[in-house]
C-alpha cells in the first residue's frame, strides 16, 4: 500500500496507527506517526508546527518524499502483540517497557482479533479506579 494512501487511511479514520498484514492476514508489523516521522528524519515527536516551519523555509520539504514509499519501507517489526488471555496490568507494562501506543491482539492462528489503544487502558484504569 502507497503511503499517500495509508496516510489517508489514518487520518480519516482519526487514528494515528494501525496493523499491517500478510495475505494470510497475519500480523507483521505496525505502521504509525512515529513510522512516518521517523522516514521524514526526525528522531523525535515533532509538533505540527516544528514540521510545518521546517517544511515552510525548506523548499525540499521532507515530505515530498514519501510519495514513492509504500507501508513495506516503514512498517515497524516485528509487531508486538498480545493474546486475549492478558490481564490489563500485563498490557500496561508492555506499553511501558516497549514504548508503544497500541497492541494488536492476536488469536491462536496468529490473526488479529483486536487492538487494545493507550485510550483503552486509560478508559479500563478509570473504570477500575471509580470502583474503589
């Protein structure tokens, strides 16, 4: 998939990653902000406004490039994932100690059944807290 394309899926879905899969729909990896930053050079979160100063006074904009690029030449892998057995406190120290935003969850098969978000955990962790 073109990253012109994969961008679009993104943002019109307002999320800022998502699963990337095989033909035998088996994760892969995940392609992300940080993936699209990261191409474009930056070895940091950017704001919209870092990147559109840099982009405004350079008239070689960084962006220009991903045109040529498909999801293939950025994707992080291996993916991580987790499995629907785990507890949220298991997710939680995956996000922590792999730095990640987002956890596919994966059957027995290797197929994606769903993905629990940074949103997910926050939403679970003030449910919980509530019911103390």
């Amino acid at each position: 998939m073109p990253l012109v394309q994969a961008a679009t899926l993104l943002a019109d879905n307002k999320i800022t990653g998502a699963p990337v899969v095989d033909q035998r729909k088996k994760i892969v990896g995940i392609v992300s902000e940080k993936d699209f930053l990261r191409e474009m050079g930056f070895t940091f979160n950017p704001s919209f406004m870092q990147i559109a100063t840099h982009c405004l006074h350079d008239k070689s904009c960084m962006i220009k490039n991903l045109h040529r690029k498909t999801v293939a030449d950025i994707v992080t892998k291996p993916a991580v994932s987790g499995t629907p057995e785990m507890t949220i406190g298991t997710i939680s120290t995956i996000f922590t100690h792999q730095k990640i935003n987002r956890l596919p969850i994966v059957n027995k098969e290797g197929l994606i059944v769903g993905i629990v978000t940074r949103t997910d955990l926050a939403r679970a962790f003030h449910v919980f807290t509530e019911g103390l």
